[in-house]
C-alpha cells in the first residue's frame, strides 16, 4: 500500500510517497481501507515536532480518517468486513490502509460520506466536549467563537446553534465571517492580524462586548490564543466561562489573572485527545450522537478542499498557512 511519510522534521511539503507493508491487524483491531481522512492543526505541528505526542519516524500524519472495514482482529465483534466506519486514531491516516481499535470506531449512516466523515471527528469532538462537558452551555447563553471560519470554530459555531444558543463569530476577514453567519452565527467581526498594538486589543474588547449587548460574553472559544486571548478574557461575562481549545495564531499567552477574579469566570483548558483516552465509552457516545446530528441534517461540516494522497502536503499547508475554511480532506 502507499503512505505519505514524514521522514525528517520540516516543511509538509518534503513529506515522501512509499510503498509499505499493509499492517495485520492484532486483538481488538480492525484494518480500515481508507477513503478519506481530516486534517487538523496537531498535523501540522506534528511535522514541526512541536506536538505533545511524538510518533517515531518516519510516520504518515493524519489523525481521523473514514473508509470500510478490510479485516478483523481477534475479539473483534461489533464490526464486520464491508462496514463503513469512521475513527480517531492520533496518527497514520495519510495512508491506503491503517488499524484502528475497533471500540472508537463510529458507524456511518449511508447517507454520509466519507469525506464529510473524515472531517468531523477531531473538529466536533472537540467542539461538543468544550462546550457540552466543559462550559455546560445553556439555551439563551452568549457563545463569542474567534476563529469562526476553521475547523474547529466552524463546529463550534454550528453546535452552539443545536445546542440553542447565541453565536457570535470572530475571524480574520469578513469572507470568514460570513461563512460562520451562513452556518448559523446572527452576528460577526473581524479582527485584525498580528501584532496587535494596545489600542487594537482594548478595540477588540469593546467589539465583543457591544457584540454581546454590553455584558460580554456567557462562554468564548478560543483556539487561536496569541495577542488575541487577553483582550478576549476582558470582553467575558459575569461568570463566564472561557475555553482554551488551542494556539494557531502562534504564541501560548499569558494573561492577568486577576481578570478572572474581577469577572468572576473560569478558564476551562479542552483537551479532547486525553478526554477520550481517560473515558473513552463516553467519547465514543458522543461521537455517535454527533454523526447522528449529520445525518439528521442538523449539523453540516464544511469541506472546503480536497487532496489527493500525493498532495497531502498542500492541505498540510493550507492549515500552515491559516488559509483553510472549514475542513481540508485527503482522499485515496
């Protein structure tokens, strides 16, 4: 079979096409025939070697993909060979085939495709652990979502509308605003680009907070961090509850903690990678609760470009680069 390879730590672009053994799969696995998989922000940081989890090189990235089942390990029986499925798993999905754990395989309705559900498990896990398990949003509460416009932010978007609430969208250009009100969000901003100066922070603040009717917001998402987090955590709520989701515009902030003393509001770190190593029964639940919400047609990831295997460099690059919209895809 063909894998894209990170054989040294460096730009996606140097990544290598080979030939390698198909795996066999071993107890409890199963052997996926890959048909497409997501590309999220840990990739590329992975080939940085800046993620927290380091897999041995040389190794293909790509944490999520959906295909059908090719092969059974032992103990395997909640699957069989020809069903489709989709599955988290860390890393590999740049590949024709790759093993996975039978038990977070999450079974696809017909009428999902394979791209669509290759580019919501990172993405929508993420975002409906945040804002379900984590803040505990509530019908009627503000969400204030910054990076509105990319995998992440996009879902948020969307589940906080399902999940009733007020979305308001923050991003970088006003195209990527108007993608997130075209999902759901009643109302957007633009930000400007680093650096930002003092006067475009306390700007920013006071955008969020006549955003939100002068009383700031009840939770914001924010995976972009950076310059952006502190004006953000001033524009908080009485009691708000603000979400590291993570760092794509470069640089972990510090921020002034008495802020969080004078809101009376949390700081509510999400991590979904470890959430579904820790208990993964209830991961795996709302996985299923989530392609059911696609397939019912409440909730609808974005699939703004696709790859083929050869090019999964360029889609590395797009996250790179902060030009993708909505999700990037590889397909086999």
């Amino acid at each position: 079979m063909k894998a894209l390879l990170c054989t040294h730590y460096g730009p996606p672009e140097e990544m290598e096409l080979h030939d390698v053994p198909s795996p066999a799969p071993g107890k409890n696995q199963v052997l996926v025939d890959v048909k497409a998989c997501g590309v999220n922000f840990p990739d590329v940081l992975m080939l940085a070697d800046k993620y927290q989890f380091k897999p041995a090189l040389p190794f293909p990235p790509g944490g999520e993909v959906a295909g059908t089942v090719k092969a059974l390990g032992e103990g395997v029986t909640n699957l069989k060979i020809g069903d489709r499925v989709a599955v988290s798993i860390g890393n590999g999905g740049f590949a024709e085939e790759v093993l996975a754990d039978s038990r977070r395989c999450v079974p696809m309705p017909a009428n999902v495709s394979f791209e669509v559900a290759s580019a919501f498990i990172v993405t929508y896990g993420t975002s409906y652990h945040a804002l379900k398990d984590r803040a505990k949003l509530k019908a009627g509460e503000t969400l204030v979502v910054l990076g509105a416009a990319g995998g992440v932010g996009l879902s948020a978007v969307e589940l906080g509308v399902a999940m009733g609430a007020k979305v308001i969208a923050g991003a970088s250009s006003q195209e990527k605003v108007d993608l997130a009100m075209k999902h759901g969000a009643v109302d957007g901003f633009v930000y400007p680009r680093l650096p930002l100066s003092r006067d475009q922070q306390k700007a920013l603040s006071d955008t969020i907070k006549a955003k939100t009717g002068g009383q700031g917001a009840d939770v914001l998402y924010d995976p972009v961090g950076d310059q952006y987090a502190e004006p953000a955590l001033r524009a908080m709520n009485w009691e708000g509850r603000y979400l590291v989701i993570g760092f794509a515009a470069g640089e972990i902030p510090r921020v002034p903690l008495n802020l969080t003393l004078l809101k009376g509001c949390d700081v509510l770190g999400v991590f979904w990678g470890m959430a579904t190593q820790r208990d993964p029964k209830h991961a795996n639940e709302s996985l299923r609760e989530i392609m059911q919400m696609i397939s019912d047609g409440k909730l609808h990831p974005d699939v703004s470009a696709s790859f083929p295997l050869a090019e999964g460099g360029k889609a590395i690059r797009m996250l790179q680069d902060r030009k993708a919209m909505g999700k990037v895809v590889v397909t086999m």
